[in-house]
C-alpha cells in the first residue's frame, strides 16, 4: 500500500513538473512586447537596425553557406578543383570558404561569380514576405552586414512613393517628413559617424553594386577593422551612442557579431542592445543559456516562437512592429547632431 501511494505521489510530482514545462513554454508571444528602450531610441532617432542574412533568406536569397559553395561549385564545374577536394572544403566554416575559394580564383587568374547574380530573391517570396518594406517603415538608422541591394530598393522605391504623393497631394505636411533626405553608403571612406541618420542605409561590408569593395576574405575583415580605421570608428559610436536591434542574424553570423562588438570595445553597464531570436518554446532552458551569454556583450534577447511558421515568422513580427515603431521615429535633435559634428572634428 506504502509503495502504490509512494508510486502516485511520484506520478502526481512527474505530471506537475510536465504541467510547469507547458506553462514555462508557452509563455512565449508570437509576436513579442517592443522594450520601452527601442521606442524611446526610436523617438529621438537613435535606434539603429542592424540587418543580417536572415532577413534576405526569406525572401529567398542564399545563406551564407549556399553563399560560398556557389563559389566552390563554380570551381569544381571549371576543373579547378575536383571532387575529393570539393567534398572536403565543403565542410569549412562559409568565411573560411569564400576565403580559399577566393584566393583559388586569383591564383588561376580567374573572375569568381558576380555576387549579384548569386543574390537573388525569389519573385514570389518578395511578394508573399515584404520585410524590407516593413523594416525600412522603422524609419531607423540601417546598418548591414548584407551585400545584397533589396534594402537599398526599397529605400529607393519608397522615396519615390514619397515624391509622387508630395506632388498630387496639396494636404499640410508634416515638418518632420518634408524632406525626407537618405543615403546609401557602403564605400569603407564614407563610413562616417555622420552618415548616422534616420534612413540612411550603411553596407558595413560593402555593397554587391561594387564587388572591388567588398569585406569577404579573412584578410578584408582584419583589414577592415583595424584600430582607428573608419568602420572601426564609427561601430564604438554606434554601440556606445545609440540602441541597436539586430534582426536576422543566425548562428553563421554569430561569429562575426562577436567579432564586430569586440573590436568596438564597448559593452554598456546596462544593456541597451537587442536582438530578436527564433527560438522552439521547449527550447526555454536553452534560450535561458544563451540569454545569458548575450547579457555579457550588453544584448538582451528578444525571443519569438518558430514552431508554426518557421523563420518566417520573424516577417510577422517585423510587420507588426512597423506599426508602433514607423509613427513615433524622429530625427535626431538639432544639439545631438551639434554633439555628433563636434566628436568627429
């Protein structure tokens, strides 16, 4: 009898604790709560969204794996390289890659694939998924680590949208919109603190528009954040000045996030950082791990659940926030732009 009571009160204890997991796991909104911290940076214009790879996957450009072994196929297609070759290399970490594979093509004299032409969405994806419209909405301060242009269209086509209104519109304006200046930037000499404005879009790495800039190799990331050097200047701006969001950004970028904050060589006191993160909701002990992990480089996770949709749910969740986030961004005061002119001269 001792032993059967003992056995239920072991099967009660297992049920409550299985019970307490769905509870801790289905915490997780679909679409999470904005931190009151990226509203207020967004109204006084000093949110900055740092764009990665895992917003143009889902419009269906290459990851950055499928990235470099573009190049590694190309190489096995023109007999540079054969197939016991190919299927070792295959496994190197993608930088790695695009590093040999690079350095392959120049010891061959040859020209490697255009990146824009490796860089292409799908047609339906960029109309089922429009995230860059909805991110360019944010009227934040764009940085990115992407070569690819879909930011800098959008940019372009909703400038335009704007100036077709101006023109048929005889409405009042609103002083805060009647220029709406922007900038594209992505040569590493005009990476300059003062190109921080609102819907300015920075390629930290260069732009597919012009492949002789571009930051691929080991070499060009070395080169490209040597102490004092521009890039260098103006990312110790960004993360000490400014609240940082990074939106899709996965575990192949992981290791050049660390790299970009450890050269800034600033991790505020209280965390000012964020980064929306796709998580399973039983992952919630793993995600406790990592949260952990990213409070010690001053970001503080935002988690949104992949069960259903995948990682296209972040799409959702951009779109919704575009709403709370796009009618309350200003500019920067007149006295923060003063300040910004001063600590550059």
């Amino acid at each position: 009898m001792f032993v059967l009571e003992e056995m239920r009160d072991v099967s009660l204890l297992s049920h409550r604790r299985h019970f307490k997991l769905i509870e801790n796991t289905n915490y997780m909104k679909n679409i999470p709560d904005i931190p009151k911290e990226i509203l207020d940076a967004s109204s006084r214009g000093k949110l900055i969204i740092f764009v990665g790879a895992g917003v143009s996957r889902i419009i269906g450009c290459p990851s950055w794996r499928e990235f470099a072994e573009k190049y590694l196929k190309d190489l096995l297609e023109k007999k540079i390289i054969n197939y016991y070759e190919f299927s070792h290399l295959q496994n190197e970490e993608p930088r790695k890659l695009l590093s040999i594979c690079l350095k392959i093509y120049k010891e061959y004299n040859l020209i490697p694939p255009k990146t824009g032409d490796i860089l292409k969405a799908d047609e339906i994806k960029l109309i089922k998924y429009p995230i860059y419209d909805d991110l360019y909405s944010f009227n934040a301060i764009y940085l990115t680590t992407n070569y690819d242009e879909y930011l800098d269209k959008t940019a372009n086509k909703a400038y335009r949208d704007f100036i077709s209104r101006q023109e048929s519109s005889n409405e009042a304006r609103d002083p805060i919109d009647s220029k709406r200046d922007y900038r594209i930037v992505s040569a590493k000499d005009d990476l300059l603190v003062s190109e921080l404005k609102n819907r300015t879009i920075i390629h930290f790495h260069g732009s597919a528009e012009n492949e002789s800039d571009l930051v691929v190799t080991i070499v060009d990331y070395m080169n490209h954040y040597v102490k004092d050097s521009k890039p260098a200047v103006l990312l110790e701006e960004v993360f000490k000045s400014y609240t940082v969001l990074f939106v899709g950004y996965g575990l192949e970028e992981y290791e050049i996030l660390e790299f970009m904050i450890n050269k800034a060589s600033v991790v505020p006191e209280v965390i000012q950082h964020y980064m929306l993160y796709p998580v399973f909701k039983t992952e919630s002990q793993l995600l406790k791990f990592q949260e952990t992990y990213y409070a010690d480089l001053g970001i503080k996770l935002i988690p949104y659940p992949k069960d259903e949709h995948g990682y296209e749910q972040l799409s959702t969740v951009i779109n919704e926030w575009a709403k709370q986030i796009g009618p309350i961004a200003r500019p920067q005061m007149y006295y923060d732009k003063i300040k910004l002119i001063d600590e550059v001269i």
